[in-house]
C-alpha cells in the first residue's frame, strides 16, 4: 500500500536579544529608543508591583497573590504591540499587560485585596475581567473574536494563559473552532515552565506547546519569553495578521515563573535552587538593561529614577485603594443588569 505524506508542519523560534544584551540587528523590530525606554519602565513597574504585592499579602492587607517575576518581557512585549480597539482576555498573571494598557494599579491592588469593585474596568479599556479557573477564559475570547468577524471590526483579541492551560479541554475546544472559523484571535501562552507543581514534561508528550496550533490550522511560533523585542515583534506580526482577516496565531512564551505559584504555594517543594538560579541568570529586566547600557540609554542615575518612580508610583496607588470606602450592598445592583426590575429596584431602594 502506498505511503503519501499529506501535511508536515515546522515550528519557528525568534530570539533577538540573548543573555548578554547582544541583539540580532537583522530582526530587530521598528522600536525608537523612547519605546524603549517605555517597555523597560513598564517592566520595572511590573516588578515593583510585584515585590509590594507580596509584602502586602505577608501584613495581611491584600489576599492569596500570584508573582509574574520573570515573566514581564512576555507581557509588555505583547501588550506593547496592541491596539487601543483590540480586545484583551487575561487569565489571572498578567498584572504587566494590564498596567501597559493603563490598567489604573490601586484597582488591580482592590482585586487581589478581595474587593470585586477591583474589575470594573475604566469605559475606554477593552479587557475582560480576570479569570481564575484555569483556560476557561479561552472560549471567551474566541466568542468576542467571532463576533468582532460578524460585524467586520478591524480589531484582534489576544488571549493569555499558561503552559498548564493547553492541558485543559477549553484549550481545544476554543482552537478548533479558531482555525475552523479563521478568527482574529491572538493566543499568547506563557510558557513558565511550571503548572503549579507539574513540569511543562509531565503535561505534554509535545516537543512544544506552539506546534498544537497546526492540529487546528493555524500557525504556532515559539519565542524567547524574556526577550522583550521577540516577543513584541512576533505579537505585532499575529496582531496586524489577525485584524487584516488572516486568523489566528498561537504564540508560545518560554518564560520562567522565578517565584512560587501563589502565595499560598511553596516551589521550594518541587524546583530545585540549581533550576531558579539557571533562569535567573536569564532575567528579562538585567536582559534589556544590558542591551540598554550598551546603545548608551542606560546609566546608574537613570535606573535609580525609574525604580523610585516606579515605587512612588506604587506606594500613591496603596494609598487610594486602601482610603477607599468599603462597598454597601446596594451596591450589587449596579452592575447585574442593564435595566433593573420593579422588584430589584424596589430592593434597592430599601437598602
């Protein structure tokens, strides 16, 4: 009988800019030294947030908290390539993409505090609100893709989850009606190496996550997770591909969770400090900084600006979502429904 090859597929890794701070000049994308500036600000923000989130859950003043350290190049590089009229669907990690888009950071501090008034996301955002069971965001962004394609808005959805994710049946489900359809959606995974306790080996018999995509009929590229410029570039080109009609794109993030799961995780329990120690060497902040120093857009004075007015920044935040008032129950009405009913708007009144 004989034997016909009738697919093959081969999966792309971009990396611009290694270790060391050296950059593939030829791949470089299109950023002026004011963009950055800009992605490197917003990533020591990123980190600032996290270092006080963390302070804050050990005091008590906030609830159980999930660390992005290592993982602010994969969200403010593609967060960075967005548009305003693009849709963004988080999972619950991406403080970074939020902050980006201009996320006001006292709400963020309200959500992770226990305060649901934390996701009414400001009118002029196009982000869904977090979402904590693990991939059962991404049939969300799916159905906003389809209905961006039903009225023929030129805008992408970009949906984030981590590499535990692509393990769970609402992965699949939303990729195959992805592909089939030929949806504007942008599926970005962080790939940091870890689902809570189980390594990206105990999940997958895959040599990547990004080669699942062309089981759906889209393609999947793979990228430095903590190179800021690799990850911009490879978003930008799914973004402008997905809102010129081109469908979807799967992005994999190698990135690397440098702290635990959660504040209420110890991963000093299943890693060991040779693997932590390994990727640190691979931060994505040190990383830019020494690209930064060696095209003369860093000096010491510089980062010392940038760590204190990112920390300034921090601390006025606190300050706002800790002086606000806490919620009344009447306050549940406001925002279940569109128009209440005889019988809700009479029970609000009474409260």
């Amino acid at each position: 009988m004989p034997e016909d090859i009738i697919s093959t597929y081969a999966v792309k890794r971009l990396r611009i800019l290694d270790e060391s701070g050296i950059v593939d000049d030829a791949l470089m994308p299109a950023v002026t030294e004011s963009d950055i500036r800009r992605m490197y600000e917003l990533m020591v923000l990123a980190r600032t947030f996290d270092e006080r989130a963390l302070a804050l859950q050990r005091e008590g003043r906030l609830g159980t908290y999930p660390p992005i350290m290592g993982q602010e190049a994969a969200q403010v590089g593609s967060a960075f390539a967005l548009h305003p009229t693009d849709w963004v669907i988080p999972s619950f990690r991406e403080m970074a993409v939020h902050f980006t888009l201009g996320y006001p950071i006292h709400l963020m501090l309200q959500y992770w505090g226990g305060d649901e008034r934390g996701q009414r996301t400001p009118d002029n955002l196009n982000i869904l609100p977090i979402c904590v069971s693990v991939g059962t965001h991404i049939p969300h962004a799916v159905g906003v893709a389809m209905a961006a394609k039903y009225r023929r808005d030129p805008v992408a959805v970009v949906a984030y989850f981590g590499d535990g994710a692509t393990s769970k049946g609402e992965f699949h489900e939303g990729f195959n009606m992805a592909g089939l359809f030929r949806l504007p959606v942008v599926f970005i995974c962080q790939n940091n190496q870890w689902a809570i306790s189980i390594p990206v080996q105990g999940q997958t018999a895959s040599a990547t996550l990004a080669q699942k995509a062309f089981a759906y009929g889209f393609e999947g590229v793979q990228v430095d997770g903590n190179d800021v410029f690799a990850v911009y570039r490879a978003a930008s080109e799914a973004l402008d591909k997905a809102r010129s009609g081109g469908g979807p794109t799967f992005i994999e993030c190698l990135t690397y969770r440098m702290a635990d799961h959660t504040t209420s995780d110890d991963a000093s329990r299943y890693r060991s400090p040779e693997e932590v120690a390994s990727w640190r060497g691979k931060d994505p902040i040190l990383r830019l900084e020494r690209f930064m120093a060696s095209r003369g857009l860093m000096s010491d004075e510089y980062a010392r600006d940038v760590k204190q007015r990112a920390a300034d920044t921090i601390d006025e935040a606190v300050r706002a979502e800790e002086a606000a008032p806490p919620p009344t129950a009447a306050d549940m009405f406001d925002h279940a429904c569109a128009t209440l009913g005889q019988r809700q708007s009479a029970q609000r009144k009474e409260l």
